[in-house]
C-alpha cells in the first residue's frame, strides 16, 4: 500500500472513500498516453487563453474609445459565451457516465 492510498483510508470517512479515493488518484496513477495526450490538450488550451487575453488587453489599451471599441468588446463577450456553451454541450453529450 502506497502512502497516498494510506492517506486516503486515514482520512476518509468509510462513505466517502470512493469518493476520496477518485480525488487522490492523480497522485497514485503512472504516467501513460492517455496523461500525456491531456497535458498537451492543457498546455494548447492555455496557450488560446493566454493569446486572446493579450489581443484584447492591447486592443483595449490602444484603441480610441468609441464604437468600434465597443463592438470589439460586445462581439468578444458574445463569442466567449459561444463558445463556453458550444464545449459544455459537447462535454454533456460526450458523457459516457
């Protein structure tokens, strides 16, 4: 028994062991494809967020108030919502659970 999976029996209550045990199975898992393949998905994913947030910090910063300023911000709120809409539909209709 591994210390993490000791960690787990210690302080989780008899009901939540599952539960505690689904928490802490990042620390005990290996290293395999599947980890690797969501590692670069995440580092993809934080590289599109980092990008955007700089577009807009410089387009907000240098642009001269006015309309088109305004739809800038309108039509990038919008298409975030889109697209926060679009990967939580297709995370709820990929559920296999």
């Amino acid at each position: 028994m591994s210390g993490n999976e000791i960690l787990v029996k210690t302080f989780a209550e008899p009901g939540l062991q599952p539960f505690a045990s689904r928490v802490f199975s990042p620390l005990t898992m290996g290293r395999d494809r599947t980890e690797t393949e969501m590692k670069r998905l995440a580092h993809w994913q934080l590289a599109a967020v980092a990008g955007f947030l700089l577009l807009y910090t410089i387009i907000s910063l240098t642009a001269p108030r006015g309309f088109a300023l305004t739809a800038f911000s309108d039509i990038s709120g919008a298409g975030l919502w889109l697209i926060a809409v679009a990967v939580m539909l297709w995370a709820a209709f990929s559920n296999q659970g």
